[in-house]
C-alpha cells in the first residue's frame, strides 16, 4: 500500500472532502430549519478543510502555518461536533476545559516543531486529542441525544466512534514508539489507513448530522399534526356549561382546553345578548356607547 499512496494527495483530498461536506452543510442551513448546533457543525467542516489544506502544504508555506494553525483547525472540528451536540440538546458547556486543551496542543507542538523535532510526538498529541473530543461527542449522540429524539442514529454514532478508536490507535502507536516517521509526509501503513478511513468518517458523521436536524425536524412536525388533530374532529362538549371532555374522560373550560392545545389567547369581554340578560337595566347605554365607537 505504502507504494501506491501518496500522503500528501490523500491529505489534500481528504481537505477537499471536507470543503466539500461544508458547503453542502451551509446550503443545508441556508435552505432548511435547522437547530441548535448546526452553525457549529458547519464550521467544523470548513475549520477541517482548511487545516487539511495548509497540511498539504507542508514545506511550502512557514511551519507555523502547516503545522500549528493546521492542526488546531483540525481538532476544531471534533470540537465543533461536541460542542454543537451539546446545544443541540440545550447544553452549554464551559470553554475554559477547551481552552486548556488547546493550550497545552500548543505548547507541545511548537516545541517539537521549533525545539527538538519529534513528528511522532506531534502526530500523538493531535491524534490524542481527536480520539478525546469525538469520543465525547459520540456519548452525546448516543445518550442525551438519543433520549431527545427517541431513537439513535446510528450513522452519526457508528462514525463517531469509529474515529475516534481510529485516532486512539494512531495516537499511541506514535507515543509508543511504534511509528516513527521521518517526516509527516513519509509513506506509511498507518498513515495511509489513516487519512483513508477518515474519508468515509468525514462523510458519514456530516451526513449523521444533517440527518439528526431532520429527525429533529420530524419529530417537531409531528407534534404539531398531533396538536392540530388534538383540535380537529368531533369535541365532547357539555350543552349547559360548555365544558369540554378529553380523550380521559376528563372535563376543563373552553379556554382551558384550547390553550394548553394550541398558541392561542384568551381575552374576556361580554356579548349583546348576555349584557341584555344579565344587566338590562343598563344594557342599551352599553350597547349605544359601543355602537357609536364603531360607527
């Protein structure tokens, strides 16, 4: 395989692949509803593409650039996941962790970028990190994600955690000393498995993601048909106090029943025939004082 492969192609193409992922996941947003969290699944994907690309041109452009800036555009994009699963489901998770984080990928990056070179130790860090954040955002998707929606989606979950055991071993295979690169670029099994497998990962979690909008989607749609058959058909209705039975057996007022069914509002007034009923010595000034406010 180690013959056949070029990282840098597989690098770029892998890049291509996320743009690619991001600009369908923008038409997505620009031309449906989506949720909480979508924003940030799309950015991911463009933070990806981009960070790929810049590795890709590693040796031509400042190593500050292909090295650092790329992969902390990367790792955003697990970040992104996590994160935006996370206000999917109304959470909002503290910064202050990821902050840490990335500064720790930092320093350790720069200092085997710009002190004693180690792609090794490089590669393990960043795998490392990948591995941690997509295995956190496979327990949202297949906990409190799952629990929202009722059902697992199984597509974004089986990626998720593909990936990030895919990152695991690719992470400690450099920490272990197990892989030792000469340079990034430098064919590999590992490598090559790498960036190949990613490809179907990148595809598979986008398209788990716009398909969990939709279920979301979905399952809004269907409690509004099944508010709106709630107020439709045949209503049980008293013919002295004009109380309204439910499918319980239960009787609630009028205005009762509809609001807790519906978005409408009441407001209270009297009408003609009541105001005649009930205060006839005074109901022709009332009623003569509003004909004039009409009129």
């Amino acid at each position: 395989m180690t013959n056949l492969v070029d990282i840098r192609t597989l690098v770029l193409a892998s890049g291509v692949i996320a743009v690619v992922l991001f600009v369908y996941m923008f038409h997505v947003q620009a031309t449906r509803k989506t949720y909480p969290g979508f924003r940030l699944w799309t950015r991911g994907s463009l933070a990806a593409g981009v960070g790929l690309v810049l590795i890709a041109l590693r040796g031509i452009v400042p190593d500050l650039l292909s090295i650092v800036l790329s992969g902390a555009l990367i790792l955003g994009y697990p970040l992104m996941i996590y994160r935006g699963l996370a206000a999917f489901i109304g959470q909002r998770p503290g910064w202050w962790p990821d902050i840490i984080l990335y500064a720790v990928y930092a320093i350790i990056t720069c200092w085997f970028t710009y002190g004693p070179i180690s792609v090794a130790m490089r590669i393990a860090v960043i795998s490392l990190l990948l591995s941690y954040y997509l295995a956190r955002g496979y327990l949202l998707a297949a906990g409190p994600v799952a629990a929202l929606l009722g059902s697992r989606n199984w597509m974004l979950i089986a990626a998720l955690a593909g990936m990030s055991g895919l990152f695991l071993v690719r992470g400690l295979a450099n920490l272990l000393g197990l892989s030792q690169p000469e340079h990034f670029m430098a064919n590999s099994t590992l490598q090559a498995v790498t960036f190949i497998l990613s490809f179907a990962g990148q595809i598979f979690s986008a398209t788990g993601l716009v398909s969990l909008n939709m279920q979301r989607l979905e399952q809004d749609l269907s409690q509004a048909q099944h508010e709106v058959n709630l107020l439709s058909g045949l209503l049980p209705i008293c013919a002295n106090c004009k109380r309204i039975r439910d499918g319980q057996g239960d009787w609630h007022q009028v205005e009762a029943y509809i609001s807790t069914r519906s978005e409408a509002k009441f407001s209270h007034g009297i009408c003609p025939e009541c105001i005649r009923d009930l205060y006839p010595e005074i109901s022709e000034q009332v009623l003569a004082k509003e004909r004039t406010a009409k009129g």
